[in-house]
C-alpha cells in the first residue's frame, strides 16, 4: 500500500524472545487425591474442619468455606486466599502447604455466629511453591450452581469445582458435575457445601461443571486449577507485533507502543528471581537509500504486571529505574537489564507490559521504518 509522505508508519517486526528454561530435575509423580475432610457449624463463629488423613508434608490443601450472610472468613495461620466472592452469601477458598507438623484441625473465623460448611481436599503431586494454575468464580440466585471455565497453561493439572449453596438442607444431596471425582459434600440447616475434581490432560480451556442440588438457592462456585510440580519452568513467551504512527507535521513527537509479555516462574524450591534484558536493531527503512531515526530513539518508560488467570503470583520486586534508553544500532548491541524480580519475588504466571515511546524528530523522512526486539529471561536477581 502507498505511504502517505506526511506520515511516518513504524513497527517492530520479528520481537525475539528467550529465555533461560529451569534446568531438568528428578520425575515428578502426577497429582493425586490425598485425603478428604469436611466441617459444618450452626450457631459458633467458627468453622473447624479436620486434617485430612494420610496428609505428610509437602503436600498442598486446598479449603472451601461456604457461610450464611456477607461477612469475612479469616483463615488460620499458613492458609492463602485464593478466590473470594460475596453475593448474599459468602465463598472463600485458600491454600496451605503442609509441613513437618501440622495440627489436627483448622478453624476459620466467621466473625458472628452464623451458618458455614466447608470442606478440605490434600494433593500429592502438586508444585508447592506456585500450587495455583487458575481460578475463576461464579454465583447465582437460583438454579444448578455453575463451576465456570478456566484456561490452563500446564497439561496434567487437577481441576477442583467447589459450590457452596443456601437453603433448609436435611442432608448431603447434591449430585457431582459429570466426570467429576465428589471429595466432600456436607450440610446443615442452612448451607451446603460440595467439591469434586477432574484431570485436565491438556493446556486450555476446562468444561464448565454444573453439579446438581436436591434443593436450588443462591449459589457460589468456584473452579481452581492445582500446577502440577512436573511442570517446573522459567519461560517467556509472546504473541506481539506492535506498531505506531506519527504525523510529521506535528513536529517532534514521542508515539508509544506496548509489548504484552507471558512470564512463568515455576520453580520449585526457594525463589531465585529473574531478569529481562532487551536490545534492538535501528529502526530503519528498506529500498536503496535507506533512513534510520536515532540509536537513542527508543526508551522504556514503564513495566506494568499482572497476575494472569487467578494463578498464585508473588508480584515482582523490580530494581530498575525508568525511563531507560533500549540499546540499538544496525546490528543489536549488548543487551540491558529493563525489568526484574528480586529473590523471593516474581513466581506465578504473569502478563508483563513494557511500554516504550519511540522519539520521532518532526525533520525525519516520510516511510516506513522496522525494527527487531531482542528480549531475553534469565534467572537471577
């Protein structure tokens, strides 16, 4: 197509990314059900649910309590929350690795009498220092309770679709989802709580499970993906071909673009942190008399990051300090460190968004003007 010769077209074409992937270690055994427990309270401010038989350390729990009315449910020491939604009731899941000693029982805090049941699943197998693939939570007012999709990144995750339901109940009669694995299905007068699980062979999206209560009322369900410890990796990976615009007539201009990056730090043991580094070719244009903008066009001026998909992320701890000039010449030089994640920071699923503004003289030629990206992950802080 003709370039308008009163504009400069740009883009990035071919961003490169590597990485440095964790190194292999011992087979892992797939995830497998440990144990099972479940609790149900009427009139205390508690839920106490007991350990799980067969639970030894290093494994991962994984607890759904489900309350009457709106207010918190405060976890015991070492649990984390995973998902928690509010609607006219209350549905908090968390996540506990185990330890060398671990007590008989736990109890969460309703913070004033009221109605809870719950339940408590423990998983062999799974990676203990990022436990969460993905997570997701829906709720209604009526109706079968509805476990919505979650896309998984690792293949051999176990899919847990938990419903906590209001209502007069006089038993458990809740009917699992199809092809699902029923762990605990518990009631009282007031709620009733169910969780089954099922093997997702495959990286994507899981089924919706819709499990069957004897009795509708207002309902919560959640759906959380465990990380099997098999899929241990440092990765980076990225879908971007960004590209920007400037009007030359508009004088000397700085038009941004954004390159949306997939990080996974899924190591087990201690954190070890990792770095970015990125370099570039000039951007220039093709044909017999090619034109370049500045070595020093390109500067980073922000490292936006997000957990993605309801995973279980530690945010990372970033030393770097913007805006920071992106190394560029007509064959890419040394690389620079542009965003990292200190010890201890960092592990989880990130999407990670550099935003960088490209300096476009308003004296530059009319064309169209390419340049490669270099990214590299490597561990470290």
């Amino acid at each position: 197509m003709p370039i308008n010769t009163r504009w400069i077209a740009a883009c990035v074409l071919g961003v490169a990314v590597g990485w440095l992937a964790a190194a292999a270690g011992p087979a892992q055994a797939a995830i497998s059900e440990v144990g099972a427990s479940s609790g149900s309270n009427v009139s205390t401010s508690s839920e106490t649910i007991n350990k799980p038989g067969g639970v030894t350390s290093g494994e991962v729990l994984v607890a759904t309590i489900t309350a009457a009315g709106t207010g918190a449910i405060t976890p015991p020491s070492g649990w984390t929350v995973i998902r928690d939604t509010t609607t006219t009731l209350r549905q908090t899941s968390f996540y506990h690795v185990t330890g060398s000693s671990e007590p008989s029982s736990w109890a969460w805090t309703l913070g004033s009498v009221r109605a809870a049941t719950g339940g408590i699943v423990a998983y062999s197998g799974v990676s203990t220092s990022v436990p969460i693939d993905a997570s997701a939570t829906g709720s209604g007012t009526s109706g079968n309770p509805t476990a919505p999709s979650v896309t998984t990144n690792f293949a051999g995750d176990t899919v847990i679709a938990a419903v906590g339901i209001t209502g007069s109940w006089v038993s458990n009669l809740v009917t699992p989802a199809v092809s699902t694995t029923e762990r605990y299905d518990v009631s009282n007068t007031s709620t009733e709580s169910e969780g089954a699980d099922f093997s997702q062979a495959t990286v994507g999206a899981t089924t919706v499970r819709t499990p069957v209560p004897a009795t509708t009322g207002a309902w919560i369900a959640s759906t959380i993906a465990l990380d099997p410890a098999s899929a241990a990796t440092l990765s980076l990976s990225t879908t971007a071909a960004p590209t920007f615009s400037a009007s030359l007539p508009a004088g000397d201009q700085t038009p941004t673009y954004t390159l949306p990056l997939t990080i996974q730090d899924t190591r087990t043991g201690s954190a070890a942190g990792w770095n970015l580094t990125i370099t570039s070719t000039q951007f220039t244009t093709g044909g017999g008399q090619p034109r370049t903008l500045a070595t020093t066009a390109s500067r980073a001026t922000a490292v936006a990051s997000v957990c993605a998909g309801g995973a279980s992320c530690v945010t990372p701890t970033n030393s770097v300090t913007y805006p920071l000039t992106v190394p560029a010449g007509g064959t890419a030089p040394s690389a620079l460190k542009f965003a990292s994640a200190a010890t201890g920071t960092g592990t989880g699923i990130f999407t990670l968004t550099p935003t960088i503004g490209v300096s476009v003289p308003a004296n530059s030629y009319a064309g169209t003007y390419t340049s490669t990206v270099t990214i590299a992950l490597v561990s470290g802080p």
